[in-house]
C-alpha cells in the first residue's frame, strides 16, 4: 500500500529505530511512547487489522507472537512482565491501519483497558 506508513517504515523509506526484524515481520519504538518502552510489531506484509487475517497468514502471525517473546527477552523486559495490545477498527481506537502489536513495558501497569 504506497500511502501506508507502516508499509514505508518496513521499506525502510522512513528512518525508524528498528529493534528487531527477520524475513516477514519487523519491529520498531513508538513515536510517541505511552511506557518507558513502547514497540510496534508488524507484519512486513500490509494487513489492514488483526480481523483481516486469512487461514494463509497463520503462519505470519505465528511469527509474530514468537518475535514478541524474542524481543522482550532481547530488550531485557522479559522477566518483569510486559503487555501486548492490538486496536482492531474504529471502536479500539486503531489509526494506524497496518497490523501492529503494541508491546508495552517498562512500568507497573494498571488495568484499566476499555
Ligand atoms: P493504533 O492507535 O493504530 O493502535 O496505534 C498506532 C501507533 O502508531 C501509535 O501508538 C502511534 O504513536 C504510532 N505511530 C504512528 N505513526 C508513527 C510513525 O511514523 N512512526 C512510529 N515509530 N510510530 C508511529
Ligand atoms: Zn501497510
């Protein structure tokens, strides 16, 4: 998608803190963190949202969630605990409309969610 933020960010056309990334999937820091560490995970493939996903990206988000738990061990927030939050359409809030899991960290959290 050429008007796709995300799709620019995994093509590397926008300058990004990249803090993981493998052959489909790509991880990257907030640009407006709401935890000391705030990361974007992303499918390097443009999926609108979590819900537009097909029996063909199972695999996709397989890898997804495993890169989840390699970076939280990587960045060192493995341990302490972390969140991991998807917006999915209008009603959660979602503005970006490029799959994205938030990785939230960092902090004590709350529980406050909708
Ligand atoms: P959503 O509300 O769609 O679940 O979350 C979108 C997230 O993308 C927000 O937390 C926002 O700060 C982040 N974001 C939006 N544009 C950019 C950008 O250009 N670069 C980065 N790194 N994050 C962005
Ligand atoms: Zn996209």
């Amino acid at each position: 998608m050429s008007d796709c933020i995300f799709c620019k960010i995994a093509a590397k056309q926008i300058p990004t803190q990249v803090v993981y990334e493998d052959t489909d999937v790509l991880a990257f820091k907030d640009i407006n963190p709401k935890a000391p560490t705030h990361l974007l995970v992303i499918p390097k493939k443009h999926i609108e949202k979590l819900s537009d996903l097909q029996p063909a990206d199972a695999e996709l988000g397989g890898k997804m969630l495993l890169a989840v738990g390699k970076i939280a061990e990587h960045i060192g927030i493995k341990d302490a605990g972390f969140r991991v939050v998807i917006n999915n359409g209008k009603f959660a809030g979602q503005e970006v409309f490029h799959l994205h899991f938030h990785v939230l960290g960092g902090k004590q959290m709350s529980w406050n969610p909708a």
